[in-house]
RNA sequence: UCCCCGAUAGCUCAAUGGUAGAGCAUUCGGCUGUUAACCGAAGGGUUGUAGGUUCGAGUCCUACUCGGGGAGCCA
C-alpha cells in the first residue's frame, strides 16, 4: 500500500510515491491528458494523468469526473514550477469514487445569497478554507495566551434566567415551565468565577436578538470574556493590548498562505505592535467635534460613522476610555475622578472595523450597585447573586469581552462578519 | 423599527413599452502543459407572487414575498 499523504505536507514526499485522497476541485482536459487541482481538506495539489501512464478506465473515469467528484491518485510527488504550490503528482493510478456532475458551486462569481444558501457547499471553496483556518488559529492563540497567564477558563451558562445587561434583544426559549433566555454575555457569572479562581475567562456563543443588518452583526457569535480579581481599568486595558498582539503574531506564524489566498495586506498586521493608541472619550469627542464627516454630540455614544473616523486615524487599535456613565452598562465602575464617567473601555480594530472589544472595571461597592439597578429598573432579585459578589469579600475587578467573529474579519481583511463563522446566524437567515 | 437598493436559465448578468440573450456550469466531439484553458455543437425560461395600465409589459403602476446595504444597538 502507497503510502498517504496529505497536500500540505506535500514537500516530504518528494520523489517518492504517494495516494492523495480528496475531492476535483478544479480539472482542465487536453485530450490525451488531464490536469486535476486536487483538494483533501489540508490543501490543493495540481496532478497530471497522461493517458499512456494511466490506466484506461482510469483515465477515461477521470475524463467524466466534474468539479467536487470524490477520488483517490497515486502517483509521483515531483517539484515543478509550472504547478501551482510548486509539487505536482504524475499520476500512475487512482480510483474514481464518485463521479458528479453538476456542482452548484463553480469557480466564477457568485452572490453572497447565493453562496449562503450553500454553506455546506462553501466550507470547500478556497476563501472559506483560508478564512476558518485563520478562524481556527485565532482560537488556539487565544486559549494559549490565557493558558500561559494561568487564566483558567470556566466556561458560563447559555440558558439564563434573565437579562445580563437589559431585557430587550433576548432570545426567549421554553424551559419547562417557565421561560428562559439565550446568554447575551458571560460576563456576569465570570466575574463570579473570579472571585473563585482569581483569573479566568469564559469562551463560548452568545446571543443577540438586535434586529440588525449590517457587516458586524451576527445573531449568534462567538464572546471571549477574561475576568480578573484584584484588577483595575490599566490592568484590562494592557491585558487586551498584550493579547491582540499575541493573536496577530500567532496568525501572521502560522496562516501566511491563508492570509495570501484572502490577499490580505500582511504589512496592515505586522503593525501591530505595543503600544495601542489610548485616549479618552473627551479626547475623542474633541476630535469629533472638528471633523465634517461626524453628526456627534457630546454625551452620545459614538456611531459607527464615528468609529470609522477614530480607528482611521491609526495603524493599530485604538482604545478608548472612561464613556459617560450614561451611555454604558450598569455594572461599570464609575470614575473616581469624574463620577460622570465609567471605567470603561472600547477598542477599536483599525481600517474602518470597528469595535471587537468592549470592557471595564466593575462596580465592587455593594451600595452604588444597589443604585445602579435601580436607576437602569432592572428586576433587583434576579442580581441577588451578583450582589452577594459585593458581599462577600470583594474586590476591585475587572475584565473585557472579545467579538472572535469581528476580530477574525478584522484579521482576514473580511467585508462581512458572516464570512467568519462556520455556519452564520443572521436576521434573516437561519439555514442551513 | 426606519431609510436606500435589488429579484430574468443552475450561477453571474444583458435586453429603448414591440421575436427571451451572452458568458460560465451541464451533455457530446476535438486537442500532450492546463492554471477561471481553448475550438466546435447541443439541451436549458410560468422574467419572485398577485393585480392593474396598454393594441402589446422582463420593462410602467400598486400591494405582497424574499434578499442585499445602512441607521439605531452592540462584540
């Protein structure tokens, strides 16, 4: 039996011969020969079957095989220039498995409605290939980088018995014989978990029931939420820098080729270096102020418009900080220096993405929580349990949520977040 | 919830109110170096749905359905 190998490891096989198994990703026919851009999932190998080389119900198999026919080639690995990745197998013999005929998916244009309809499909073709393989080493850098700081993930509940941060947006489910709802954030019980553990993150999906259509807007999404006891605005602020960074290196190391088939600007990710930009929300609604493109208002939150200005400015992200209390979550801290303002924090990913962090450090004083939740009218016996966190020892803490899907487009260069997840989950779009 | 845009062959798109078209894909034939090959041939249509205007509607009008982009909100 030839040995198996896989096309990305291609280059260890050289003069030898190997069984490639996969799929036709792409076949042009010159008669008596056939050029087969095979793919097996680990990448796409170009093989050539001369029809004296082969044998003749082979060739002929081959012949009536479309795009997306499954088969297995066995054949010479050999260095050419002329094939694309720079090996090519000489095709000895092989089998046909499945010969198809008509996939929907063919290499021409196709519409985002079109393709999303046959994401099961899609997952094949080159862009999504790349794009969650990036999407994949995004993950693994992530879970390395808390893994080294001794941040220990404990992971949050989905189903949850009311809102984190507000009761609208919430996906209602039936849970016997009371209702339920969809975790918007993990946030709250990782701060709990901190208070356990020190440091930990929680890493799982989330939900929105935003009726929003837009590029950064997903229904369900992937939240990376760290949590640390004993932390302040700075120490969430210089964990998210260190972590970005590490992520990009991470990806830059080990997704060059799925960055070069995105055609991703590398140069835009090597930038991506200590020390981010920090500014004020003052500072940021001063800049605002003068620029003709924005319609901002002091005291608003930014618009995306005003996003868009901010995170232009820079080759890296951008963190903002210390938004009016108003505009922010209940839970934020307030600053002692101005009690306006919270101890709060957005970063904003450069080239027009926007916001893929949001974080702060949390109100530890059991009083101005109490007030918190009543100023915002949230039902206090649901929060009972978070009050005893206020209770019961606490600590100045702190911690942020990552948007994975927002981050990996913003990596890929992506127009769309949708295009960052396996199986997106929009307004209008829940299938397949 | 609001604003803008769109829907014609499997896909991407054309068609001045007057005969429904092309490229790709598919099928058949040809070709020993293709990279989204090329050359020749064939099949493929209730123009999103329902009404209306008109001698005549893919085209104009109304409603609906589905989808796309954006706002607000957020990651």
């Amino acid at each position: 039996m030839t040995t198996i190998a896989s096309v990305q490891h291609l280059s260890r096989f050289v003069d030898q011969d190997v069984r490639l198994r996969g799929w036709i990703y792409h076949k042009s026919s010159k008669g008596k020969l056939h050029f087969v851009q095979l793919r097996d999932g680990t990448g796409i190998a170009q093989c050539v079957l001369f029809q004296k080389d082969v044998p003749e119900a082979l060739f002929e198999a081959v012949g009536r095989a479309g795009q997306e026919s499954s088969l297995e080639l066995v054949g010479r690995v050999k260095a050419d220039a002329r094939a694309p990745g720079g090996y090519e197998i000489s095709v000895n013999d092989g089998v046909v498995h499945q010969a198809v005929d008509g996939y929907p998916i063919s290499p021409k244009e196709h519409g985002p409605d079109f393709l999303l309809s046959q994401r099961h499909l899609w997952l094949r073709s080159k862009r999504p290939w790349a794009t969650l393989r990036v999407r994949d080493a995004v993950i693994t850098a992530l879970r390395q980088f808390f893994d080294s700081r001794d941040f220990l993930l404990v992971d949050s509940p989905v189903f949850t018995p009311s809102a984190c941060e507000g009761t609208s947006n919430l996906f209602e489910v039936e849970y016997f014989e009371r209702k339920a709802y969809l975790t918007q954030s993990g946030q709250l019980y990782a701060e709990a978990a901190a208070m356990a553990f020190g440091n930990v993150y929680c890493f799982g999906p989330t939900f929105r029931a935003e009726k929003s259509k837009t590029r950064r807007h997903l229904t369900e999404f992937w939240m990376l939420e760290p949590e640390m006891a004993y932390a302040t605005l700075d120490d969430v602020l210089d964990l998210a820098e260190d972590m970005l960074c590490h992520v990009v290196q991470e990806v830059l190391r080990r997704r060059r080729p799925e960055l070069e088939i995105l055609e991703r600007d590398t140069a835009k990710l090597e930038a991506i270096q200590k020390p981010f930009p920090r500014m004020t929300y003052d500072q940021a609604a001063e800049i605002l102020k003068n620029h003709p493109d924005s319609t901002f208002r002091y005291g608003d939150d930014f618009g995306a418009p005003d996003e868009t200005i901010l995170s232009n400015m820079h080759d890296r992200p951008v963190m903002i900080t210390r938004y009016p209390k108003d505009v922010k979550a209940f839970y934020m801290k307030r600053d002692p220096e101005d009690p306006t303002k919270a101890l709060c924090v957005d970063v904003l990913a450069p080239e027009g993405v926007g916001e893929i962090i949001g974080g702060s450090q949390r109100e530890d004083d059991l009083d101005a929580l109490l007030t918190r939740i009543k100023e915002h009218e949230l039902p206090q016996e649901f929060f009972e349990w978070f009050l005893d966190l206020r209770r019961y020892g606490t600590v100045p803490h702190g911690g942020f949520g990552l948007g994975l899907e927002r981050t990996v487009a913003w990596i890929c260069g992506l127009e769309h977040v949708r295009e960052a997840s396996p199986w997106p989950r929009l307004m209008y779009r829940i299938e397949p």
